[in-house]
C-alpha cells in the first residue's frame, strides 16, 4: 500500500522507522527487533539504507520480509549521494521485483573521505531519476525544520524543498527536532512557499545521553532547555533516562496531533521496547 493512500485513509498515522544490518551476520537480530516492532501495527516502517549503498541488498531484504511477513507496508529508503545511475536502476528494479511500493529518495551523508562518484548532487535528482524509471512508485523527501546544515539560509532550503516535490516527490518527513514551535515555524513557511504535499512530523526519542551530541551533530537541532533539564537529571541513569526520553517524545506527539500535525514518523533505533513505550503512551489517542 503507498504512503499517501495511507495517509488520505487515517486521521492519525504513527509510523517507525528502523534500519538493516551492516554485515548478513547481525540480520537475524535486526530482524526480530523488526518483526517486534511491525507487532505494534504502526502505519508503516520505513528501513534506512546505509552509507553508499553499504546495506543496499539487505535494505531490499529487510523490507521485503516486513511487507511478506507481518502485512505492514514499507518505505524503503535510497540514496545516491556515492551511487551510479546503473546502482540507482538496479536498486529501482528491485524493489519493484519485491513488492515494494515506496521508496524515500535522499541524497545522504558525503562520506568523510569525500565522493569518488559524481552522477546525482542533489535529491531532486534521484526523484526525477525514479520518476523516468517507474513511475508507479509513491516516493517520501526529507526536510529539515531548521534547515540543513548546509544551507546557509532558510530561503535555499526552501527553494530545494521545491525542488524536490516539482521533481515527483509525494510527501515528505522532517529531520528530528525537539521544540514542536520550530515545526509549526517551519510548516507555515513551507505552505506559504506553495507546498502542499503530507508533512510527516520526524520524532527521535533520546534514550541515553549519549544520543543528544550525535543527534545535534547529525542533524543541527536545537536543544530546548527543558530537554536539557531532562538530560542533566536523568542522563546517568539509564532506565530512568530511557524512560524519561520516551515520555517526552510522547508528549511532543501528543501536542503535535493536538495541534493539527497527525502523522508521526519515530525514529525508534530498532528499539521494540521504545516504539512499544509510544505507542502505549498513545494507545486511546491513535485508536
């Protein structure tokens, strides 16, 4: 089933997101964390591709078994910052081959030692590039409530978020971000820019104190006082930590349906045991 049929069917959608193994070793283990969380029924799950391309085969694998296996759908990701358009082609193909309907273009990270391939700079081009494939597939963009970090101003993060949807892209889902108003700022700017496609609201529960130097390094986000707050009290105890950041998650979701914004991405880390803590934070309220 696509994303936005999906969408269009429920008033609220909370969905989770996980990501596959690096080496074929460590997939048994993914996947039971996998099949742990698809037994929560979230809308759907999205798995993420690695770095280049590094988890491309299990990506496809992954996703195939959730679909095949437990009935949810699945969005799986491609990037192509370090791709060819033969890799991208082939990627394409088999997803289609697998059942996959959804696919979430990016560009991705550029590796530390820098890129060797050249063929795509941007996600908009990986968008065309899948449109001219098959044009059946649904396909989700990133974007960034606070910009990316490599933009220098929020109107060229705009104009890229354009981009992308004059390309083909069908929704989009945000980076994480911790004050719901940075959201609400955002979403205003992006609909008075002319875009109208789903925004998927992207919640990252921090349960341990060392997720918070990555997250903001990863993704720029500030962090408001209150999480901070959190974080001294509870960083040094991991279960009261855990527990801590799966309540504020939770209360981030439930002020962003209060307010309008009803689908719900969470970035659960392959963590049954959070995406569980959610989803029974919001049992009555996501029916």
């Amino acid at each position: 089933m696509k994303v936005t049929d999906i969408l269009n069917a429920h008033d609220v959608t909370i969905s989770f997101e996980v990501f596959p193994p690096k080496t074929d070793e460590g997939f048994e283990s993914v996947w039971k964390a996998a099949e742990q969380i698809a037994a929560l029924h979230p809308a759907f799950m999205s798995v993420t591709y690695g770095a280049g391309g590094g988890t491309s085969k299990n990506t496809a694998q992954l996703a195939a078994d959730i679909q095949n296996s437990t009935g949810t759908p699945v969005l799986a990701h491609l990037t192509c910052v370090s791709s060819t358009k033969e890799h991208v082609a082939q990627m394409v193909r088999t997803y289609k081959e697998k059942g996959i309907e959804n696919i979430m273009a990016l560009r991705g990270d550029i590796p530390k030692a820098g890129r060797t391939i050249f063929e795509y700079d941007h996600a908009a081009q990986l968008i065309r590039e899948i449109r001219s494939l098959d044009d059946s597939f649904c396909i989700g963009g990133a974007c960034y409530p606070e910009g990316h970090v490599e933009c220098e101003r929020p109107s060229e993060d705009l104009m890229h978020l354009k981009e992308k949807v004059e390309a083909g892209c069908d929704f989009l889902t945000t980076q994480m971000f911790f004050d719901n108003n940075t959201l609400y700022n955002f979403l205003y700017r992006v609909r008075e820019a002319g875009i109208q496609v789903p925004v998927l609201a992207g919640i990252m529960p921090i349960t341990n104190k060392k997720q918070v130097a990555r997250s903001v390094s990863l993704s720029g986000a500030t962090i408001p006082g209150r999480f901070r707050m959190m974080v001294d009290r509870f960083g040094d105890d991991p279960a009261s930590m855990k527990q801590a950041g799966i309540i504020y998650a939770s209360e981030q979701i439930i002020d962003l349906i209060s307010n309008g914004v009803t689908h719900i991405h969470v970035y659960s880390m392959n963590k049954p045991e959070v995406a569980a803590g959610i989803m029974n934070a919001l049992s009555a309220i996501i029916g």
